[in-house]
C-alpha cells in the first residue's frame, strides 16, 4: 500500500513538472550572476546564490496563488526559502530581499529572481507556483555549485617529501636541498598560495593551487617560512608558520674541519713532546750538577795527601 500511495506521489510531481516546463523556466546556474569573488564554488555564509526564473503569467488556466524558490538541504528535504505573489507584488524589486520580481516589457511574463547568503548545507534548489486550488508545479531542480565552510580551507604542506602538521610545522633536513611543497585543499577557487621568507622579509614564490619551493644551501642554517592562503580573493584565511632547520656541510666545509683538527691534534702533540723533552733535559742537567758537587771534596783531599808526602 506504501509503494503504491509513493508512485503515485512520484507521477504526480513528475506531471507537476512537465506542466511546469512551459509556465516557467529556470534557469542554469551561472557563476557570474552569483555574488561572489569566486570563479568555482562558493564560500559559506559570504557568497550570495542568484537564480533567475522568467514566468509567463498567460499560460496558466487558473490563478497562482504565489511563486516561490525552494531548497534542499543535508537533511534531504526541500524547505521553501521565499514566495511571492506576482503581479501584485512585482510593482518594483528590491535586491536586500531575498526574493524580488523584476517586470518585463510584456505585461505576462515576469522574472523572479531569489539572492539567497550561501549556506554548506544547501544541495539543490528548485521553482515552485502554487496554484488556487493548492496544486504545486515544479520546476527541474538544479544542483546547486559546491559550497565551502571559510574554517575548513586548509592546504598540505610536505618538506623534502615528508609531509608536515600544519597545526605546528617544524622540520630538520640532513640534506643542501630544500623542497617545500603546498597544495590547496577544499577550497573554491582560484585558491593562491605563497611561500613567505619571514627572516629576509620577503616573497618567495606564489602560484595558484599548488606551489614548490627548490633552493640549495652550502652550510647549516635555520629558516622561518610562512605559507599564506589565500581563497577568492580573500587574503590569509589561512597561516601556516614552518621552522625548518638546515643540518648540512659539504665536502669541501668537512675537509677544512679535518684539516684544522688535524693541525690542533698535531700541535698539541708536539707540544706535549716539548715539554717532556724539556722535561728529561733539566733532569739530565740536575743529575750532573749533583755529581760534581759530590766528587769535589774527594779530589781536594787526594791533593792534601800529595803535598804532605812530598814533604
């Protein structure tokens, strides 16, 4: 019985449609008819959503109760978003509402146009005229472009392959090549990026949606990088700040340190020769000093005795 009352639910709206076709026609989505600073997909709760739908008042048999603009969202339902009563309330248009009527020339066809603030929970939009006795006409709905919440624009970001944690980049490269690479990640567009030298205050690179940075160092060092996104014009909606520390010599930086260690362990060497050889020659100096004072009296007594004898 569920199947049965849902098909027949089904062929109604779908005959509600083909009757719609030729009552009103809304249009395609168009980028440039939307508010926005975006080229594709829109920023949530920023960009403005902008329909237009052309009327023609002739072809309906019966009277229209109102016109209105309905969109599903997350939740899988359509929820209308705003209505009006055409002609009666289309004397002019105002674009703070969200709905506003525009007259042509033709008495019987009128545009409805609906600039509704860019929700991501928002999936589909459609048309719909309630006639008098409360039969609803439908318009095709149309899949609304990709909208994206600001707080989720982030980029990936990989130094010398690996890739870092935005939330507290830091990095040590045991290598003279430095290669940083970034990419947008879920964000309209254009999404630019740039690769920010914050010791030498200045710009290293900026390229749309994804960038790498190549440079070569000669000795260690410490770098202070900033990786600023930017999104549909809007400037740093994202701040990446990277230290990355450079631990490298080359060969000709490693042959002066074994040179000069060389030259400090060999003059330290002969240094400590020197002075064990000052050392033992003072000692050799000190014995013989000893022994010509000992044999002194010997040779004095030796004399005393001669000239006694000789006497």
């Amino acid at each position: 019985m569920f199947d049965l009352i849902t098909s027949l639910l089904l062929f109604q709206i779908s005959t509600n449609i083909v009757k719609a076709e030729s009552k009103f026609t809304l249009q395609e989505y168009q980028q440039n008819a939307s508010v926005t600073s975006c080229t594709e997909g829109l920023i949530s709760s920023v960009d403005k959503i902008v329909y237009n739908t052309t009327i023609y008042l002739s072809r309906f048999d019966q009277r229209v109760r109102f016109f209105a603009y309905e969109i599903r969202m997350s939740d899988e339902e359509f929820h209308t978003v705003c209505f009006l009563k055409i002609p009666n309330q289309c004397h002019s248009y105002e674009y703070n509402y969200i709905c506003y009527c525009e007259p042509t020339r033709d008495n019987t066809i009128y545009n409805m146009l609906v600039n509704v603030t860019a929700e991501n929970s928002y999936r589909m939009l459609r048309f719909a005229a309630t006639l008098n006795n409360y039969i609803k006409l439908y318009s095709e709905p149309k899949k609304l472009p990709r909208i994206v919440d600001k707080a989720k624009f982030t980029m990936r970001l990989f130094i010398n392959n690996e890739e870092m944690d935005v939330t507290n980049c830091s990095a040590t490269v045991n290598s003279s090549q430095l290669n940083i690479t970034s990419k947008c990640v879920d964000t309209p567009s254009p999404c630019w990026l740039e690769a920010f030298d914050t010791i030498r205050n200045k710009s290293l690179l900026q390229m749309e949606q994804s960038l790498q940075v190549l440079h070569e160092f000669s000795k260690s060092t410490q770098e202070e990088i900033e990786l600023r996104l930017n999104v549909c014009l809007m400037k740093y909606v994202d701040v990446v700040y990277c230290t990355i520390r450079i631990d490298y010599q080359d060969e000709y930086q490693v042959k002066t340190v074994d040179v000069a260690l060389i030259i400090i362990v060999t003059s330290i060497t002969v240094i400590m020769a020197l002075g064990v050889l000052i050392i033992v020659i003072k000692k050799s100096k000190d014995g013989v000093h000893s022994r010509f004072r000992k044999g002194k009296p010997e040779k004095v007594e030796t004399d005393t005795m001669l000239n006694s004898a000789s006497c």
